[in-house]
C-alpha cells in the first residue's frame, strides 16, 4: 500500500517491511528535496497504516529518526539486489 501511494505521487520504488523498520528504495525526481522526501514518505505511511487499521488519528507511526541518502549508477542496482535477496518470497 505505502509504494501505491509513493506512485500516486509520481514516485517509483521498491520497499522491504521487517518488523522494526520499512526500508524503501523510491526513484524521485531531482528537484525534490530530501526533507520533503521524508516528510512525504512520513505522511504516506502515516495514511496507510490509518486506513489498513493499524494506528489511529494521532497515534505516532514513526520514530524520530530516519536514514536516506541520494544513491545514484551502481549504487542503486546494489541495494535493489539486496532488497530483493532479503525480501521474504
């Protein structure tokens, strides 16, 4: 559900959920700071986990802190192979 809503948005990607975190590998355009990226995801998952029942209005779905860096070339197939290595079939 988080990546359909990422693609409403106009963003492509890939995504792991494991029991702790959400690992999400999102092709999004260059002009699209990394502070609205993480604000945006925040928000999506936010929704999603509202609609699927999993949280209501005003309970926290994140912790504080994130990760996310800009990858580019090789850097992106990489991590797209490991998420799908480790991604549960």
């Amino acid at each position: 559900m988080l990546l359909e809503e990422c693609e409403r948005v106009g963003w492509r990607g890939e995504a792991l959920v494991r029991p702790d975190r959400v690992h999400l590998l999102l092709e999004i355009p260059a002009n699209v700071h990394r502070d609205q990226v993480i604000r945006t995801v925040r928000d999506l998952a936010a929704t999603v986990a509202r609609r699927a029942g999993v949280t209501r209005t005003g309970q926290r779905v994140w912790e504080e802190s994130c990760w996310c860096s800009v990858l580019n070339g090789p850097a992106v197939e990489a991590v797209r192979q490991w998420l799908r290595r480790v991604s549960p079939h």
